[in-house]
C-alpha cells in the first residue's frame, strides 16, 4: 500500500475520530443549562425594626435547553434567608425569595452577596447583592455614656437622647435600677420633639482608683430592652509623665538622668520624696506652673552586675496617697 493511501485510509480517519472524541469529553451531554436572575442587586431600603420580616423576590431563568439544578444558596449574612427552586426546567422560570429580619440587621446601610451555585459549567455561581438598613424601634444618643477620666471623690453628669420611633405608649417605659449605688439616672420628656427624651446620668463619687463600668437597661411596653454602657476611669488628681522611666542599658560608672512630670487640676507642691539610694530626684528649679511640676531623677551606677528595679515615691499636697513610679534599668557588660 502506498504512502498516499496510508495516509487517506489510515491516518486521517484516526485524527478525526480522535478529534471527536476529544470534543465528547470536553463537552458532555446536558452541559447548556444557563441560570440569569432577572437582576443582580435588590434594594430592600430602610426597614423598620417593629414592623418584623420583609420578602422580595426575583425571576430566575434557565437559559438553555437542559435542566438545570440548584446545589446550594449561601446568603453571605445571619439576617437574610433565600428560599427558591431546586430544579429549573430549559426555558422555564423560577423563583428566588429574599426574607430580611431587620431585628438583627445592622443600624446603617449594610451590602451583603448571595451566591447560587448550579450544576451548570456555564453558571456554576451567580452572585446577588442584596442591600437594606435597619430603623430601631428606639435609639440612645450617643449609645455609650463615657466619662473618660475623673477623679476619685468627684460627681460628674452626662446627657443623652432617646427616641422612640414604633408607636408605643411612651409613659410605660422604665428605667430599671442600676447595679451600683453611685451611678443614678432620671428621665423626662424632650420640649423639642415628639416621642423623644432627655436621660440624666450621674457618677460618683467613687473611690476606688480604677476603671468603671456598668450597664444601664431601658424597658419598653413592647417587651424589648435598650442598653447603655457606661464606663469611666477613676485617675489621681496627680498626674506622671512618663509613668515609668526606663534607662535602657547603661555604661558602668556613669551616671545617666531622666525628666519627668507632675501635673494637677489645681496647684499643688510636693512634700516628700522617697527614693531607693540608687536614685538621686530632685524638683527642677524654674517651675513657674503651679499646676505642673518637673523632676530630675539620676542613676548613681554603683554596681555594674545588678540592675536597676525599683521604685520611687513622692507625696504631693494635691493627695493624701503617694505616687509611685516605677524605674528600670540594666548595666552593659564588657
């Protein structure tokens, strides 16, 4: 047999019949299904916290000619829930429906994307953006109550708003009692606006040095409750800059210094200072500001193998405790 019909016979029919084949397992049976959502982004606006759920829906197509199937939604979020087909037959129309629960909804406009997966190599995800905020039945303003620093045997107020936006009998709303005797409130209603109040809150004085915090509770007729944070950070009346002075490593047989700061509300001198032998603290000469004090503190290096970890203490007319500050330093070996 010749080259020729060899190559006619044989050869070609084979290259062809690989090619076939070839384009079968690329392109198996059923593989036309298409899904299209009639549109890929909904707007649900602003919800009213008070009036529940709220659904919408969208058309979905299969664009094809085989069956297409949904294998799994992911909502993308905890407030929503997508509901649709399992099975969308060529050239039919299902639908999709979207329920949000602004109840746990966030407060400002939210943007959240499902995605539909399909069976189909021409669609296997399609993506929906689904957009809405949520109206609170009633809102605190500003919904944290922070004093911020205060000083120990003080009283201090804050003010704040609240409103109440669902139809609800206002003069049943209470204010349940707070969990520590020092921290009060009152409420009365707003001249200015309707179904709106204006909450008094009072500290102090504590006594203990320390950070504060508490939780105050709201009832309403409707069976919910509204929460306000209070917190607050009872400091000295005198205050140290740096609060802790660190020398870092040190040469043997020097004598590094460090400055630092005493400042108050109102005037005030230092009394006494104690300090270990180590450190030499002095008041700076030139302090004009009655209400700041400058202090020099000296590093006499004595011992090269032990490291410096102690503290001093000083006892101002501004307070009947005494500041303590901490002060660290290591020696350089040779």
């Amino acid at each position: 047999m010749s080259k020729r019909a060899i190559l006619t016979l044989i050869i070609i029919p084979a290259l062809l019949i690989a090619g076939l084949i070839f384009v079968l397992v690329n392109n198996p049976p059923g593989t036309t299904a298409e899904l299209v959502l009639e549109q890929q982004h909904i707007d649900f606006g602003t919800l009213p916290e008070w009036e529940g759920p709220v659904t919408q829906s969208i058309t979905a197509r299969n664009r094809g000619k085989d069956t297409l199937r949904i294998q799994n939604v992911h909502t993308g979020c905890s407030y929503a829930k997508i509901i649709g087909p399992d099975v969308i037959q060529p050239n039919a129309e299902e639908t999709f429906h979207i329920t949000i629960n602004p109840e746990t909804l966030p407060t400002d406009e939210t943007s959240a994307t499902a995605i539909i997966y399909t069976d189909t190599p021409k669609t296997p995800s399609v993506a929906l953006t689904i957009v809405a905020a949520a109206e609170r039945f009633a809102a605190l303003t500003p919904d944290l109550c922070k004093f911020g620093n205060i000083l120990s045997g003080t009283t201090h107020q804050k003010a704040l708003k609240l409103s109440v936006n669902a139809p609800l009998n206002t003069s049943n709303i209470r204010l349940l009692p707070t969990n520590h005797p020092k921290l009060t409130w009152e409420m009365t209603p707003d001249p200015d606006a309707d179904n709106s109040f204006l909450i008094t809150i009072q500290l102090g004085p504590l006594k203990d040095r320390e950070r504060f915090a508490s939780l105050l509770t709201l009832t309403f007729p409707n069976g919910r409750t509204l929460t306000l944070p209070v917190t607050a950070d009872v400091v000295p009346p005198v205050t140290v800059q740096p609060p802790t002075l660190s020398y870092g490593i040190a040469a043997p047989d020097t004598q590094p210094s460090l400055e630092f700061t005493l400042s108050a509300a109102t005037p005030f001198e230092v009394l006494k200072i104690t300090a270990p032998a180590a450190l030499a603290v002095s008041v700076l000469n030139g302090t004009d500001n009655q209400h700041r004090q400058r202090l020099k503190a000296v590093w006499h290096i004595s011992n090269p193998s032990a490291p410096l970890r102690e503290e001093i203490q000083i006892l101002t007319t501004a307070d009947s405790q005494p500041i303590h500050i901490p002060a660290y330093g290591f020696i350089q070996k040779d």
